[in-house]
C-alpha cells in the first residue's frame, strides 16, 4: 500500500536523499500515517490530491523527528551513566 504513496513522493520530487535511501522507513511510517487516517488502499492513495500527499509526508517527517529525538534523549542517557560509573 505505502509503495505507492512513496512512488507518488518520488515522482513529485518531494523526498530528500536521505529519504530515498531510507524506504523502508518512510514506507513503514507512511503506512502508519495511512492508517491513522483511514486510508486502506491503493485506490484511495492514487485519489489523494497533492495537498493531501503533503501533509501526509510532513507527519512521516515528524515521526522520524521525534524517532530521532528519543534514540538521542536514550543515548545520552546511557552515556550519562557510563560516566557515573
């Protein structure tokens, strides 16, 4: 399902490089996206229009920012006690 919303990112030029070579995260968390609003199908991703395409990256987007900021948070925290000890 999420492979076609990726190939629609790819095709309007909208994902960066990094997030190209990251596909399978951006598919897995577009799939949540997706889900959340209720979108089961092909069919209905090839019906959204661009506008909608945008928002829908924008909350992949924010979920690899706060993926990114937990793993951070949880690193330093672990280096917090490595420092301790």
């Amino acid at each position: 399902m999420s492979d076609f919303a990726f190939f629609r990112f790819i095709s309007n030029n909208w994902l960066t490089e990094s997030e190209k070579k990251r596909k399978d995260e951006i598919i897995q968390l577009t799939e949540e996206v997706l889900e959340s609003k209720g979108i089961e199908c092909d069919a209905r991703i090839s019906k959204l229009s661009e506008e909608q395409l945008k928002e829908i990256l924008e909350e992949v987007r924010d979920k690899i920012k706060k993926k990114k900021k937990k793993n951070n948070i949880t690193l330093e925290s672990e280096s917090d006690l490595i420092v301790k000890n």
